[in-house]
C-alpha cells in the first residue's frame, strides 16, 4: 500500500500539541527509539523500508506500511530519515504524588527547550528516577524532539503536568530542593534518598513562587571558586551532575 498524501499530511501535523493532544498521540523515528517503545505504547500505525521491516517481524501493529527511502524523506520531521517511523498512543496518567515521599522525584519549574527536556528524562532514567513532575508550562513531553532525546527513558520515566506551588504546598515535611546561587555546597550537605529536586526554566531559574517553597537550597560550585566562569550551567547538564550527587551519597549510606 503506498503513502498517501493525507498520512504524510497528518504526521507532519503532530508537530503541533493541539493535534497531538486532540488525538492523543506521538510520534517517533528511527529503529532504536521505535523499537524500544514498541509492546510499551499501543502503536496505530508504522511505516519503515523493506530493509527494517525484513529484520523486524510479528510486529505488535496492525497498520504497517512498506515505503521507500524517498517516500520516509517526505513523512519524515528528521533531516536524515532513519527506517522507520511509528506514531504511539499516548498513555493515560494518574498523579500520584505519595511517590515523593518514598523516592527521589524530580520537578520542572517551565523548562521550555524540548532537547533540553528530552535530555532530563534520559538522565532520569540512567539514574532510575521513575517519575518528573512538570509545571503546566513546561515543554510538552510528547513533542517529536523531545520523544527523540530521551532516547527510549520515556518507556520507564512517567511525566506529570501540575501546578508546583500546589504540589510542593502539600509535600509537608518531604524535603524539597533547587538551585541557587545563594545555596549550600552541594557536596557539603547531606542529601536524602527520596524527596523532590526542583530544576528551573532556562533563562529564568525557579520562580518566585516556587523558590518561596523550597526547603534545602543547593548550590553546584564551580571550579576554582575563585575563577571567572560562566554564569549557570544549562538545565539539562545541571540535572546530571545534581542526579549524580544524590546517588553517590545514596550508594554510600
């Protein structure tokens, strides 16, 4: 069966959230990223070349379409098409914030890149964090760039979209953390198993609002002290090197 018009039409569309969000799918490409989240996420359709669909057999699909390279180049939002591509039904969500006191969580106060959110998830998953939770104007996790950077994490990492003051509001005595310039060394602190790290937008940090309720500041130093350096470090590679801390300290103890 050839592509049509229409299926390259609608693929295109989901890089737009109204679309995905009305149909409540996503889109993903490339034979390890596919691969990965087949008999994870009920798949409506895939397309792939005769090559990866000869390599790859009893597929959980029931809309598989044979293309050639150039017919992948026209559906597909990568520069360099990669085989195959599949678009995935989104799963349904509950918010179950008791996981917080019983592991380590992460929040995300409006980061707005989908490489760099993308990225996040992926770290998440490396250093088993099973579970982010993301103010309502943070990048929308089902976006075609973001699905490609958590290159597969988001099988085993659950987002959740929330309002943070109301869920910080609610934690207690859990503790939460951020980082600041104004915090405590991070490697002078003992820092707890479980609880929430808060990491902040871009360009902006945490909010106000947000910053009012956290209760343990950090602060990554850098090296020398002493040394003019850059003024932050980008989101993503901040959320590595605070993910790598706690589990140290973890392993540890």
């Amino acid at each position: 069966m050839a592509l049509s018009k229409n299926r390259i039409k609608y693929i295109h569309s989901l890089e737009l959230k109204k679309n995905r969000k009305a149909d409540k799918v996503f889109l993903a490409e490339g034979p390890k990223l596919v691969g990965d989240l087949l008999g994870h996420f009920p798949c409506q359709f895939l397309i792939a070349t005769a090559e990866w669909l000869s390599q790859n057999k009893h597929l959980p699909v029931n809309d598989i379409t044979e293309v050639l390279e150039e017919e992948l180049s026209r559906a597909s939002l990568l520069k360099t098409p990669q085989q195959v591509l599949a678009v995935f039904q989104q799963p349904d969500e509950t918010l179950d914030v008791s996981v917080i006191s019983r592991s380590l969580c992460l929040a995300l106060d409006d980061v707005q890149d989908p490489g760099n959110l993308g990225t996040i998830i992926r770290l998440a998953d490396w250093f088993g964090i099973e579970h982010i939770f993301c103010s309502p104007n943070t990048v929308d996790v089902y976006n075609p760039k973001t699905v490609q950077a958590t290159m597969g994490g988001i099988v085993r990492v659950k987002l959740h979209y929330t309002p943070l003051p109301e869920l910080i509001s609610s934690l207690k005595d859990i503790p939460v953390y951020g980082t600041f310039l104004n915090g405590k060394n991070m490697y002078s602190e003992t820092l707890s198993p479980h609880g929430l790290i808060v990491m902040g937008n871009e360009g902006n940090g945490i909010g106000k609002e947000v910053e009012q309720l956290i209760n343990r500041k950090l602060y990554i130093p850098n090296y020398p002290a002493d040394r003019e350096t850059s003024e932050s470090l980008n989101v993503a590679i901040a959320t590595a090197v605070v993910c790598a801390e706690f589990r140290r300290q973890a392993a540890l103890s």
